[in-house]
C-alpha cells in the first residue's frame, strides 16, 4: 500500500460517486442515449459503480463498456511494452449515442487524447463527455474534464494513486512524494 497522505477514502469515493451520476444524469437528461466507457483498469470500475448508481436513479439499465487506449498513446517508445486491456463496445455501440469516458486521474490529458482516437475506430457517438475521479491539474494538452469527483491541486513531483476495492481490496485516494 502506499505509504502518504489519504485524501479521499471509502466514503468520500462512495459519494463522489453519487454526486457524478446525478451530475451525468442532469446534463445528459436522463439516461436512454447514455454509454459509459472505462477507461482500464481503475477507470473501468468506476465507470460500473456509475452505471449502478445512474440505474439506481433512473430505474433503468445503462450501457456500459470499456475502452483500451495502449496502442493510442503517444509514450508507447518511451515505456516498456504492456498487455492490452479489453475492450469491450455495449451491444447497440455509441453510434449517435452519448459517450461519457471515465478515468480515475486526469493529469496531463494524454490518456484521454489517446482514448479519444480509440473511441473514432469504435464509431460515431453524438457527444462525448470527460468524467474523472480526481483532477489533479498539470495539462499538457486543452482538455477538461465534464464532471470531476475532486479537484485535488498537486506539484508535478507527487504521486496520485486511486485505489479501488475490486482492483485493491479498498478504496481510497493517496497522494505521495514521487522517488526517483
């Protein structure tokens, strides 16, 4: 585990939570043309405790899924190669649908650049939609997120680290001095 300070734990992330599917529900009026995206391997998790938590408000299914983004990023040359994650497309696709990508930490935005050019190989959603846990700030490239669990404002030498309960056996949000 590691060690640093915790800044969101079960029950900050258990409300977070909450609080961006009321959010997704409200902006995206309801969820009928809605496709949640995970963004592997923390992103996807979250992405079903939404899903759950909109079905909950909504008292009807929603379309979720997962999208890899390894052979879209922009640092394959630079990092050791790694397994490809699944990607699985909800049955009816994202055509002319809402797509809302989820991720665990937006930081310099080149995941969800690479997740945007892996979601235009899928198809044609009518929107797209950026919702994260936590943002720590950093970009390097123009993109916000829609809905953010926490704004959390951090130096470039700190380390963010979601942990989540099906992925980590508990669920919480550290951050740490980076060692180099």
């Amino acid at each position: 585990m590691d060690h640093g300070r915790v800044v969101m734990d079960g029950s900050d992330i258990a409300r977070a939570i909450r609080r961006l599917s009321h959010e997704i529900v409200e902006s995206t009026k309801g969820s009928q043309d809605l496709v949640l995206l995970g963004i592997p391997t923390r992103g996807v998790e979250l992405s079903q405790r939404i899903a759950a938590a909109i079905e909950e408000i909504e008292s009807q299914a929603v379309s979720q899924g997962s999208l890899d983004i390894t052979l879209y990023r922009d640092d394959l040359r630079l990092k050791p190669a790694r397994a490809l994650l699944p990607t699985a497309i909800p049955v009816g696709g994202i055509e002319d649908k809402i797509v809302v990508l989820v991720d665990d930490v937006l930081y310099s935005g080149r995941s969800v650049r690479a997740a945007l050019d892996a979601l235009n190989d899928v198809g044609r959603p009518r929107a797209v939609r950026l919702a994260v846990l936590v943002d720590r700030g950093h970009r390097q490239l123009p993109i916000r997120p829609d809905f953010v669990g926490k704004n959390l404002p951090t130096s470039t030498q700190q380390l963010v680290r979601v942990h989540l309960r099906d992925t980590d056996g508990i669920d919480s949000v550290v951050v740490s001095e980076e060692v180099r």
